[in-house]
C-alpha cells in the first residue's frame, strides 16, 4: 500500500523473486476487475473529465477497497499490489472495509519514501510522478487536473496509517520500520526477513 509514485510494484516485484507468489496489481484491469461491484470505465472516464482527479478518486475508491477484500478472500497466499488510492475512503462503510481488509491480511506493507517526514514525502513523490508524466499522458493529464492537489491528502493519510501496518518500507533509505505489536507468525517472519535481504542487496533505491 502507499501513494502513487511510492514504489509499490517495484517493491512487489522484488518481493514475488523471494516468495515466490503471483502478484495481484488492483491497477491493472481495473475496468475488468471492478466491474463486479457497479464499475464502469465509461462512467470513471466522465467523473474525471467533468470534475478531474478528485472525482475520479471519489469514484474509484469505492471499488479498490471492494476489489481488494475480495483478492485477500479468494487469494490469500498472493502479493496484493494495492491500488494508490485506497487508503482515503470518505465514506465509514468502505473506512470500515478498509479497515477489515488490513486485519485479514497475514502482513500489510506500507511503501512510503521518507517515512518520517511527510514534507520531504510530498516533494519525493511529486518528484517521482513529474518524471513518470514525461513519458506517460495519462500521469500527466491526472496532474494537470488536480492530482498534485489529491496526492497531498493520499500522503497525508498514508503517513497516519503507518501505526496501522505491520511494516513501512522507505524505498529512498531502505529501511524497514515493523510495528512492535505485528504478528510473529511464520509468514509474517519471512516477510521481514525478504524486506531485509532487498535492502541489503539494493543500492539504488533513490530510482524507485
């Protein structure tokens, strides 16, 4: 989980080399993956146009926590690449799902660059995505139409569920900061241990 630009797939793809697990991406296929629940990409597409990246957001949300309680129920044992939205849920029902969605899942990763500083998170990130809106149009449209604006409040909330997680990975220093309370199971072990053996084998993390 984390903010877009945070360095979430790349952290799932290093993870899934070491578990050897499929990785779920809620961000690909959403269109397809939604649709169960009420989705539809004609309707997201309209809600952006008429009222940019914040109305996008408050339709999307709904879906991503649905899309994500239903892969912890029918994969359990699968890297969850959450979507970069998900945390900021305005409505209680789905703040409620969220919340149940962080209890069912063995071990919950927050990738957050600068963990400890939410204005040199907020800069790191804009920096990431004015870099990724270079060769992506749709990055750069979403920023134009308020996201740099959205990604303020998707840091914000991410920094207040660091007590939330079991882990928060900074991919800029490396570190991996684990709750003192999380699970001691052994699938929450080999979690650690994986985020360790990343870091000690990764020495760009600045390129994440």
């Amino acid at each position: 989980m984390g903010p877009p630009g945070a360095g979430k797939t790349t952290l799932a793809v290093s993870l899934e080399g070491l578990l050897r697990r499929e990785i779920v991406s809620l961000d690909q296929g959403r269109a397809i993956r939604y649709r169960r629940f009420g989705y539809t990409a004609a309707r997201a597409d309209r809600w952006f146009e008429e009222g940019g990246a914040r109305a996008l957001h408050r339709y999307e949300s709904r879906f991503e926590v649905r899309a994500l309680g239903h892969e912890l129920e029918h994969r359990p044992d699968a890297l969850i690449d959450a979507s970069g939205g998900v945390l900021l849920q305005k409505d209680p029902d789905n703040e409620q799902r969220l919340a149940a969605c962080l209890l069912k899942a063995h071990s919950v990763i927050l990738v957050l660059p600068y963990a400890h500083d939410i204005h040199r998170s907020q800069k790191e990130i804009e920096r990431r995505l004015a870099v990724r809106a270079e060769t992506d149009p749709g990055t750069a449209e979403w920023v134009q139409k308020g996201g740099r604006e959205l990604l303020s409040d998707l840091v914000l909330v991410a920094h207040e569920y660091r007590s939330a997680v079991d882990h928060t990975f900074d991919p800029v220093s490396g570190r991996t900061y684990t709750k003192p309370s999380a699970s001691t199971t052994p699938d929450h072990t080999l979690v650690t241990n994986c985020l360790r053996t990343i870091a000690a084998a990764e020495t760009h993390f600045d390129s994440w």
